[in-house]
C-alpha cells in the first residue's frame, strides 16, 4: 500500500465563477507548514500525487442531476507535473461550459487514496452567460487546442488558491504512514 497525503488535506470553502463561452480552468494550490517560520506564501507544495480527487457540480446540494463529473482519472480534474506537486487543477473544457445554464451552483470535490475517501473541497460556483458565442463557438475558424496533463510553471490560468494543511493534519498524516 502507497501512502499518500490524503490525511492533511484540509476542508476549504471557496467561492468559483466561470463562463458558458470558455474553458473552466481554475486551481488550487495545496501547501503545509514546514515549521520554517515562513509565511504562508512561502510555504511548501503537499504533494497529492496518488490521490484520485473526483467533482460533481449539481445546481443545488440535493439535486439529483449532476450537471459536471470528472476526476482526475478522466482528465477533467488534473495534479500537476514535479515541482507542482500540490497543485489540483480545474480542466473543464468549454463543450461541457456551453450547455451549462448560468446561475448558481454548488459542488464538492472528493478525495480517495489508502483506503480513505475525504471530502476536500466545497464550492459555490458561478457560471455566467458568455457574451462571445455561437456562431463563433461552432466556427471551422476556431482553432482547437488539446491540452495535456499541464507543466503548471508555464501555465497560466488564473491564480492558483493556496489552501494550507495544519501542523496537527501533517503530523496526523505522518503518524498514520508509520
């Protein structure tokens, strides 16, 4: 059995928006306290490499249509290439944005490794009506673009999230491992 970091993956709460006319491309940067003395800003990546995360936006928490799914298995959701080791990406892309209703959504994103399943992120999602669209959209003019797994030193989507893992989850973490 592999360990992973599962275990010092914190709980956060964020708030997303993206359009109906574009790719949702967002990340979140997972970082831990080395003690250093650092700032947070200055802190280490938690590397989540081995950690299946998987997301489902729904337009309310108990709906029972799931409007986006994706895991990290299927490429909609994406860990970063070393050194961005603690980097979770967004990598919806824009054939499944079109369709979205814009409104308000919520979702969840679900961590599973070693026999443990976490949920890791809650999210309030904004999706707002592109003013850009068809006949653009569906045009032989637009150029397609394939995006592989991503060397995040040079990709630039929006600002990463840092979410920082406590010194009581990393120590929980590595106590758990031995």
């Amino acid at each position: 059995m592999s360990i992973t970091n599962i275990l010092a993956l914190p709980l956060a709460n964020l708030a997303m928006s993206t359009g109906t006319n574009e790719d949702w491309l967002d990340a979140v940067e997972y970082v831990y306290d080395d003690g250093s003395g650092n700032l947070p800003n200055l802190w280490p990546q938690l590397d989540i490499r081995g950690i299946m995360f998987w997301l489902q936006v729904r337009p309310f928490d108990v709906a029972p249509e799931v409007d986006i799914e994706g895991t990290t298995q299927d490429g909609t959701m994406l860990i970063g290439t070393y050194p961005d080791i603690g980097f979770l990406v967004f990598n919806v892309g824009e054939p499944r944005m079109r369709v979205l209703v814009p409104g308000s959504y919520v979702a969840d994103v679900v961590a599973t490794a070693d026999g443990f399943t976490r949920r890791t992120l809650v999210i309030d999602l904004t999706v707002t009506q592109g003013i850009t669209r068809e006949p653009f959209l569906m045009s032989p003019w637009r150029q397609e673009v394939v995006l592989a797994p991503p060397n995040l030193t040079s990709l630039q989507a929006r600002a990463p999230l840092r979410i920082a893992a406590s010194p009581q989850q990393a120590r929980i973490a590595k106590a758990i491992a031995k």
